[in-house]
C-alpha cells in the first residue's frame, strides 16, 4: 500500500501550496539530498509567482540567514521546510524579502518571504522550490499529494498524516559515557538545508543521542531544521556530544562530515546503520576541568568589573548559585501535562501578584515583575508548550522550549535592551519549573553586610532577598542596564557586572571591599584597608545626607554660571522620587511607556491625559517629552515594522514617526494641548540627517495651525548619532535645542553593541572620542546660540559632570539617584575649573585615562 492511499486511522492535516506553480516530485530535482529524501518527504514547485506564503498555522522556528529557507512548525509537531530554489543559499540573501521572524504565529497565506523572480532565475542552479515536512522526533506520513499539474497558492498541496505517540517512540539509548569533541565548520557556504540534511540521516543510523551546539544555541543532530537553525557559517567551532553504546563512532563520523569542507554531489547517504565497528572497550567520560582553586586568606586578590551602580561597601562575601531544575522529555501523557502546567502557571502568577503587591508602590521593581507576569500569563508562550505536550514532551521540557524559542528570536534581534530581556525570560522559565518541581524554594539567610556574588542574578532572586542587608553586588555576566542592574540602582545598592570567571574562585565569608567607582572587587584585603574603606563608606554616606539635604537648591557653579539638573522619567510613578532628589525638571520623558505592552497605538486623548498628569505632577516645572523611539529595541506589534536584517540602522526613532505619519501627528496634538503653554517642549530621536528634522518641524507646524496654538514650542533633536555631531552646525540652525543621548552615541561612535558583555569594558561614555562629538555639538550649537543638554547614562556620573559642563553642556538630566552628588560637584567648581578640566580629558588617549584623571582630580566624588 503506498503512503498516498494509507487509511485514515491517525490525525492529518490539509498542507497547501505556499507558492503557485508546477508540481513535480522531489525525486525529479537535481540535487541528491532533496531528491533522496534526506531532509523528509514533500513536493517541490517551479514557481510562477514571487511571495512565499504559510501552507498552514503555525510558528516560525527557522529563517535562513541567506533568506532564502523558512520552516513552519505545526500545532502537531510537524516541521515544514520550504525552500526557495536550488544552491540559492550561495546568494547570500541577496533577492530575498523576509515579512516574518523566528518565533512569530502566522496564519494560513500570511505572506512569509517575497523574491526577485527575475534575478533568480538569472543566478540560481533552479528556481524549483521544495516543501518538505522535515524527518524529526515523531513520524509524518505525507499523503494525496498533487503531482505534475499547475496549483494555486492556497489549493491543497498535500495531506499530512500523524503517527500517534506509541508507534512512533524510539526506544531510549542505552546508558553509556558521554563522548565530546570541538570541530571547525569548514563547509563553505555553512549549515544550510543540504548539509544539515547529510548530517541528521547520518545521526539517524546511529544509536546515540548526539547534538551539536554553537556558543549558547543547541541542537538535535537528528533534526535538520535544528541544525540550520543554528546558523553555523564557515569557520565556527561546534561542539558534538553524543551519548549511548556508539557515541564514539557517531561523534567520529558527524565530526567529518562537518570537517571535510564539501557538500554532497553523489547519491544521498542511506540511513541504514553504518558498518559495524569494534566497541571501545571503555569510553571515558572527558575530563571536566577543574574550577581554579579558591582564593587564599592573607593575599590580598583584586578583580574587575564595570560599574553598574556607582558606590562603595564593605562586606562578607556571599555567592549565590541559583538551583538547577531538572526536567525529564517524555511527559506522563497530554492531559497529565497540560493539568501540571496549568497549575505550576496558577501558582506562579500567585506568587508575583504577592510580589508585586509587596513591592513599593510606582516601583521599578514592581514594574520588572509585572513584566514577568506577564510573560507568565502570555497566550503564545502557553500555546508554544501545548503543542509540544500535545507531540508527548512533559509539561517542563515543552514550557523550557517555548521560553527558548522566545530567547532565540529576542537574542536574533542582536540589539539594545531586547536581549537584556533574555534574562526576564529565563527567570520566569526557572520560576515556572520550580513550580512544577513541586519544591519549596529554600529561604536565603544572609550575613550582615552581604556582597552578592553570582554568576548572573535574576530579578526574581533579588525581588526575595531582604535590601537592608545587602552591602553589595558583583556579577561575573551582565551588563549596566539589565533589569537587575535598574533593580539595584532603586534600591541604592552599589552594583559590579561583568566581573568574569574570577568571581568564582572568592570563597564564601571572605571579606571584600566593593568600589563601583572605580569598577574594583578586592577580596581579602589587608586590615588597615579595611579600616580605611569602612571609614570612607561611612564618610560617603554622610557626604550622601548632606548632598540630599542642598539638593532642592537650584544648581548654579561658583561663579554664579546656571546649570539646570533635571530628571530623566520613564512615567508619572518617577515623578516624586526625582523631585525628593531635586529635580528641576524633566529633561527627558520617554514618552514609548505609552505605546508598550498595547494591542494598538494609544489615542491622542490617552496621550494628552498622561502629559497632563505628568505635567502637574512636575508643578511647572519644565517637561521635555521625547517622541516615540520605537524600533530596534522597541518593537510594537500593531506598527508591522518590516523585518530588517541591522535594525539598529534601520527604520527606528524619528524615521518611524515620518514613515508612519499619523502617530507623530497624534503625539504633537497630544503635546501642544498640555496646559499651562510652554511647559512642555518636544524632541526628536535619533535625528541623523538635515531633512528629517524639516520634515518633523513641517508636521509639527501642520499641527499648530491646526490646533490655533500660538505660544511658543521648543523643537529640538537628540544627538544619538556622529552624523549629527558633525553636523550640528547645519542642524542647530533648525533645531531649538540639543540633547546628546550618550549611550547611543557611545554605541555607534565606537561601533560596540550597547548589551554585549564581552564588549561592557570598552563601551565607555567617556571615551575621548566620545567626548570630541559632545564638543562639537556644543561648538555648533553655540553658532545658534542653542543650548545643548545631556540625557544619556554619563549624565549620571557625578565626576563627569564637569567635563560636560567643560564642554559647552548647560542641562543635565541625570537619573534620580544622581542628582543629588551632580550638584554639589558642581557648586564647588567655576566654569573656568570645568573648561581646564575637560581640555585635559579630550587630551587622553582612552576612558581608562579620562576616568583615571577625574578620580585623581576629584578623589571623593
């Protein structure tokens, strides 16, 4: 009986064809792996059309790099791989539109990736496009399929038929030692469908469990979309493990096929068993290397870090080592599964609403875990796990592989904060298993004076512990703008991240010394240190209580020269935190809190409500309200931003607001209608070129007429990229105002991702070349005689305050914490004192050397 005419006694599903053209079968294409069946059974079509759409629902697990192969996942399980062409991958991406990304629900016809007909077919081997259902964990049956006719896309292109879970399980492994081995990629053109292909048949003809990981990603050696999606290129180290009776043979051969450097151009491998080979007579578990021995009592040892939260302590040491949660594959049944998911996601939405209820009101921590409640109660992580339960994983393993996937597609993004909220994720994956692990968490006792040491603390660890008896943090990961790192810096706790693997080897009850001032964790340190350092602390803090009770005093130098210090506010519950700190102002609202976590974009009316409050609650004060910065590490839903391969380059900030109109109409109508006139004044993020500023001002403009409004509104540009630096000549003679946004500036003048940690030593506001930007901003806004502010994270920073202010600054809007120390440097300083010392800092020759000059010049700030 062929597979076409098999009965209907398994779950099917109807497959249509993603593209209209002629049907042909698999085995008539010129390519061994598809034609061999190597990659799973399907048809292929020689298109007449240029857009790629969805055959059925399903979940985007898999995009190509090159774009030009995208696979679907199934509510059963099943992996549709589409594939555009033979030998396209060779294109680089060239030709192909992505409409979707890793990790998105589409629907049936939802238009997946558009391609140049013409250009194809004058480049690729073939424009023959395979649709395959892909060999995986469970076995499809592909049935009444279409064959050597032309279709429609959206006609039935074939029947998807199910094995159920029992005929299907393969017996598990037999125990053995674990086999592993690193090998360089040297496959020219990388992982893509033929060679992943090669490598899961020949990982079927074994017994062992291998899989194949690149840096944090892993996948099933068996599954050949896992291995595309790994996005291995040329050149990459994998590393193979593999477990079972023939580990060590499998290894050997996968390690090869990845070595050899060829791709396949005779028949396609069989997926029989490979020749028999002798048995070691014991495989040897590799040897784990040993962690460095601890630090020893009577050496002082020194580590560094980048500081995160500025401050100092002194303490007791005390690692934290979060608690690795088992999970086993293979679920007790559905319905078993999906009840003990049900419960552990009640549960764990228990806990956070107590948690939140716990949390100061308005909170920066209440407001990271609302987030995280809301991850919890998300609909498509929750669906992401039922499908996987549904296909026999148990309710833990198909929760872990939804949040991975979610990972995969935040981390794809490779920008900004986006990826920071990998560690949102991961928290809740670890809350929700504990949950479904039945375990009581164990309550954490602290010593006096504890400095957290971790590898990475998650927010949820910190939200339990008790604030008052923590001196300290220091990570080994993490970056300056992690949710932990902005949950430190509410609670005031002087922070370290990226401290290294050193940070393993302080021994618990060591006694350390903290700065992070000076990005330092000494362990051990000599008596008289400590003495020393406990009488500075208890210095700074009194220096603390003195700053805060001057600090609602307006900031102006000692020679009289005003410097207005303002708030940066992320919405109206920072309101009385900044103004208890003395803020005289906000120099920067960042007015996308609105525009977040929303099915569509907030009204004009929503938007004018909420500057209205906010706006009251500064009592007059002035109100800078940012305009929406969406994109890169934004991304609304509900804009259909389209896909982009840099979105950091890409359609984001001021460019959104032009491209998409009626948004940044809606916010200046919102804006100009605050009451009293004149309070608010209006900026524009991520301004690079001259015409988009005219293009904004001739909106804003439009919108004044409109509105009869006749006082006058300040329209000014943020300064986040070295275009606008080098034009602020050009650009002050349009603009109102600038203010410099240091972190995207540092981030593009020096060409370093803001979130990568092997790159937080060197991603430095104060970098020389950093500060020669903010100089020539100034020196063009002088020309106009603009004023130019600083709202970027060197804002922050007290002993860089007069360096900015050296430069030709007059605003700072600093976080709320800040504040306080930013003016009283500053009223100790004339403005002559501040020039002399930021001619000495753009003098250096790297951040160490600016920093190092500011501490010697201001060894107390």
């Amino acid at each position: 009986m062929s597979p076409d005419t098999i009965p209907r006694a398994m779950p099917e599903q109807a497959i249509k064809a993603p593209l209209a053209g002629w049907v042909t079968p698999l085995s008539e294409l010129e390519d061994p792996v598809f034609a061999g069946l190597v990659l799973g059974d399907g048809v292929a079509i020689d298109p007449v059309e240029s857009t790629l759409r969805a055959p059925c629902d399903g979940i985007v697990t898999m995009l190509h790099r090159a774009h030009h192969a995208l696979t679907l996942r199934t509510a059963d399980g099943a992996d549709i791989l589409m594939h555009i062409g033979l030998d396209t991958v060779a294109l680089g991406g060239t030709g192909f539109t992505p409409h979707v990304a890793v990790g998105q629900q589409v629907r049936t016809g939802e238009a997946l990736i558009s391609f140049d007909v013409a250009l194809l077919a004058g480049r690729a081997k073939s424009l023959v496009s395979p649709v395959i259902v892909t060999a995986g964990d469970r076995s499809f049956t592909v049935a009444d399929r279409v064959l050597g006719r032309e279709v429609t896309a959206g006609d039935i292109l074939f029947t998807l038929i199910a094995a159920t879970a029992a005929a299907t399980a393969a017996p598990a492994p037999e125990a053995g030692a674990q086999v592993a081995r690193d090998v360089v990629l040297r496959i020219p053109t990388g992982l893509h469908a033929r060679p992943a292909g090669i490598v899961s048949a020949a990982a079927r003809g074994y017994q062992a469990e291998i899989a194949i990981a690149l840096r944090d990603a892993r996948a099933n050696a068996r599954s050949a979309v896992s291995l595309m999606g790994l996005g291995a290129q040329a050149g990459d180290i994998l590393t193979l493990t593999a477990r079972g009776p023939d580990a060590a043979a499998a290894v050997e051969a996968i390690a090869t096929l990845l070595a050899e450097g060829h791709e396949a151009s005779g028949p396609a491998p069989s997926h029989a068993a490979p020749p028999a080979v002798a048995p070691p007579l014991a495989v040897p578990e590799p040897p784990v290397p040993s962690p460095a021995a601890p630090f020893e009592p009577g050496t002082e040892q020194a580590l560094s870090g980048v500081p995160a939260v500025p401050g100092r302590a002194v303490g007791t040491a005390f690692p934290l080592r979060a608690e690795r949660v088992e999970v086993e594959e293979h679920g007790a049944g559905p319905d078993t599964e999906r009840q003990r998911l049900r419960q552990a996601l009640t549960k764990s939405q228990g806990d956070l609403q107590a948690e939140i209820g716990r949390s100061p009101a308005g909170s920066q921590q209440g407001e990271i875990l609302q987030a995280h409640l809301a991850f919890v109660e998300d609909p498509d992580l929750a669906e992401a796990a039922d499908a996987a339960i549904t296909a026999g994983k148990s309710a833990g393993f198909a929760w872990n592989g939804a949040i991975d996937r979610q990972i995969d597609v935040l981390r794809g993004l490779g920008i900004d904060r986006m990826a920071e909220r990998t560690d949102d994720l991961r928290d809740v994956s670890r809350r929700v298993l504990q949950a479904l692990s039945g375990k009581a968490q164990e309550a954490i006792v602290l010593p006096p004076r504890a400095v957290l040491l971790a590898d990475d603390l998650l927010p949820s660890q910190l939200a339990t512990l008790p604030a008052t008896d923590i001196a300290g943090i220091a990570l080994a990961r993490g970056g300056r703008t992690s949710h932990v790192a902005i949950m430190a810096g509410s609670l005031g706790i002087p922070t370290l991240v990226a401290v290294g693997p050193g940070l393993a080897r302080v021994p618990e009850g060591a006694p350390v010394i903290l700065d992070a001032e000076a990005g330092t964790l000494r362990v051990f340190p000599a008596a008289g240190t400590l003495v020393q350092m406990e009488a500075s602390v208890t210095a700074a803090r009194e220096r603390s209580a003195a700053q805060l009770r001057a600090a609602h005093e307006d900031c102006r130098l000692a020679d009289g020269t005003r410097i207005e210090v303002v708030a940066n506010l992320g919405g109206e519950a920072d309101i009385p935190e900044a103004l208890a700190r003395g803020a005289e102002g906000c120099g920067l609202l960042r007015s996308e809190f609105l525009f977040l976590d929303r099915v569509t974009a907030p009204s004009e009316d929503v938007q004018h409500a909420t500057y209205q409050r906010i706006a009251d609650g500064l009592q007059g004060r002035p109100l800078i309200i940012r305009t929406l910065d969406a994109g890169a590490d934004k991304q609304l839903p509900y804009l259909d931003l389209p896909h982009e391969e840099n979105p950091a380059l890409g359609l984001r900030g001021v460019r959104v607001g032009l491209w998409r109109p009626e948004l940044l109409r809606a916010q200046f109508r919102a804006i100009l209608r605050v009451r009293p006139p004149g309070q608010c004044r209006i900026m524009l993020p991520m301004i690079a070129l001259l015409e988009e500023i005219r293009a904004a001002r001739a909106l804003f403009e439009e919108v004044r007429q409109e509105l009869g409004h006749t006082d006058p509104v300040q329209l000014g540009i943020m300064v986040e990229v070295p275009s606008a630096a080098l034009m602020a000549t050009t650009l002050a003679a349009e603009a109102d105002f600038f203010s410099i946004g240091s972190n995207d500036l540092t981030q593009y003048a020096l060409a370093m991702d803001r979130v990568n940690p092997l790159l937080a030593r060197q991603l430095d506001g104060l970098h020389p070349a950093v500060l020669r930007l903010i100089a020539m901003t100034c020196e063009g806004a002088s020309r106009h005689a603009r004023w130019v502010g600083v709202c970027g994270g060197i804002a922050s920073v007290p002993r860089a305050a007069p360096v900015l202010v050296g430069l030709g600054v007059t605003e700072l809007s600093a976080t709320a914490a800040a504040i306080p120390a930013v003016k009283a440097l500053l009223r100790g300083l004339t403005r002559e004192d501040c020039v002399r010392v930021a001619q000495q800092a753009l003098a250096q020759d790297s951040a160490e050397a600016v920093h190092r000059l500011l501490a010697q010049t201001w060894p107390e700030a």
